[in-house]
C-alpha cells in the first residue's frame, strides 16, 4: 500500500516521521513524507495557550489529510487536542519512550541545587506549576522553539536550567544533555508525554489496519485514561494539569495534578486505580479522578475557568 505521512519539519518530529515510516514499510507498504510548517512552529513570541493552544500543531497536517495528500499524520500525542474534528480520529498509539521531565543546565547537576532566585525556562504551565510548589523561590522564564533552539538558548546563558520531556532528548540522541530526571513524583507528567500519536482521517479504514501492527494496547490504555482527565477537566495548554498512568498486570493506576502557574493556590493531587482492559474502562477512570480532582480545586479556592481549545 502506497502511503503519504504528514509531518511537521522540526528534528524531532521529522525523527517521529521516519521512525513510522520504517515501521510501515517493515510490513511491506511504500511510505513517503509531506514535511510542512505548522502555525504553532511559526509563531515563537508568544505563550501557546494565549495563541489558540496546541492544536496550532496539527491544524495544517489535518488540512493536508482531508485534501488527500496525506494518509496519516504523526504526532506527539501530547500536542494533540482532546477533541479531535469531526471526520478524523486517532487510529493508533504506539510504545511510549520515556514519559518523564528531564532536568537540563550546562552549571547545575538537579532542581535543589540551582541556587534562590535562578532562571528556569519553560512554556509549559504544567511545569510552572509544578517547579513553583517546589521551588517558589526561583525566576521561571518563557521557553519556546524546537528542541535545538531551546538547548541553544540554555548555552547561550539565557536560563540557568531548563526542562524538557526526557523522551525528545532521547530520540534525537541528546541523552547526555540530561543532568537528571524527575520521578513521577516529583514532577507529574503531561498526559500522553512521551507517546506517538497516528491520526488519519476517520472514514480511512485501510489505514487504519495498516497501522493495527504498530498499535501498543498497554500505551494506549495508560494514556486513554491520562486525556481522559484532560478532557473532563476542560483541559488544553492554559490548564496547568499533569496526568500519569501506569499499567502492571491489568491494574490501571492513575495519577493527577492541578497547580496554580501564580503559586496562589497549593497543588491538588488526585489519584484512583481499577482493573481495566478496555478503552471506555480507562477513560472511565480517568474522569473518575477528573472529578475529585475537579472537587479538590474549587475547595482550595482554585478556578477552573480556562479556554478550551
């Protein structure tokens, strides 16, 4: 079968791109790549959530399927809404690589050991939350751009430290530019963090059994039920929400976070945990904990009025 992936041009996602496209072509199909700039890579200045949120990366690469130029469109599945549009649909989630945040400086070996008052870079109002109940006492700076142009404003001396998904880093071979990662605990991850995400268009049946080889159930059970939270929270890129699941022996155990990017409010955690087999099961779970978390917010005073995106 003859088949066109969308992609964005950035390293990474270019790696993503040819990582699927030597997958599919293992089983036997003839597999070429559409690389196109997205809004969301255009536009650097300004944070994502005040910008129309993440689905800035996928718009161009759905147009690119519903003209037919392109068969599926590769993405990382955390820059891809909760709500697809209608008439596409998520047809395969592949093995997740590693879903936690890395610590990344040139001067600094951890968190703890950045010295009050130093300069930490990210765009993620999930990490500002999380590095603010931890540390309220460093400057927590914007961050935006491609992998590259994030490591390179760390050398520069624009930041002290910055965090990155451990995943990105190890894909493109850039393992040794982590100091340190955060355990779970220690700084929740976004939902679907570290995972691929294959969207198609939802009436493409035969790309869908062509991608059924490359689908791993246990990664997409874990982050069913992490979007599930997403979503039930009104989630986009302006909530500062973390969601992580693990799966060991067909126990789901799922873990949320909401924190306030001001440090206003203390962190509210929810978790939950059921046995589950089956999508609707995860995603049940996961609107579950959405709920008590959703309860614990509001009695900490927090607000959850946020635009969806």
């Amino acid at each position: 079968m003859k088949l066109t992936i969308a992609t964005r041009e950035s390293r990474l996602a270019l790696w993503q791109a040819e990582h699927v496209k030597a997958l599919l072509e293992q089983q036997g199909h003839s597999v070429t790549l559409l690389g196109m700039t997205t809004k969301g890579d255009q536009i650097l200045d300004r944070s994502l959530s005040k910008v129309g949120g993440k689905g800035l990366f996928v718009k161009e690469l759905e147009v690119a399927l519903e003209e037919g130029r392109a068969d599926l469109a590769v993405h990382s599945l955390k820059d891809v809404p909760m709500e697809l549009p209608e008439g596409f649909a998520l047809a395969c989630v592949m093995e997740r690589e590693d879903p936690r945040d890395a610590f990344v400086s040139p001067k600094y070996a951890k968190l703890s050991a950045l010295p009050q008052g130093a300069v930490v870079g990210t765009s993620s109002l999930r990490r500002v939350a999380l590095l603010r109940a931890v540390r309220p006492d460093l400057r927590i700076e914007p961050l935006r751009g491609n992998l590259d142009t994030r490591l390179r404003k760390l050398d520069e001396g624009q930041y002290d430290a910055i965090v990155l998904a451990a995943a990105g880093l190890k894909r493109l071979g850039l393992e040794n530019r982590i100091r340190a990662v955060f355990a779970p605990g220690e700084m929740l991850p976004a939902a679907g963090q570290g995972a691929l995400g294959i969207e198609i268009r939802s009436d493409r049946q035969d790309v869908a059994a062509a991608l059924a080889p490359l689908v791993h159930q246990g990664t997409w059970l874990r982050v069913a039920a992490e979007r599930a939270v997403s979503r039930a929270m009104g989630g986009s890129c302006s909530m500062p929400l973390a969601a992580y699941a693990t799966l060991e022996g067909g126990q789901l155990s799922i873990q949320a976070a909401w924190g306030d990017p001001e440090g206003r409010v203390a962190l509210v955690c929810a978790d939950a945990a059921a046995s589950v087999a089956e999508l609707s099961a995860a995603e049940t779970l996961g609107t579950q904990v959405a709920a008590r978390l959703k309860g614990g917010v509001l009695r900490a005073g927090g607000s959850l009025d946020t635009e969806k995106h």
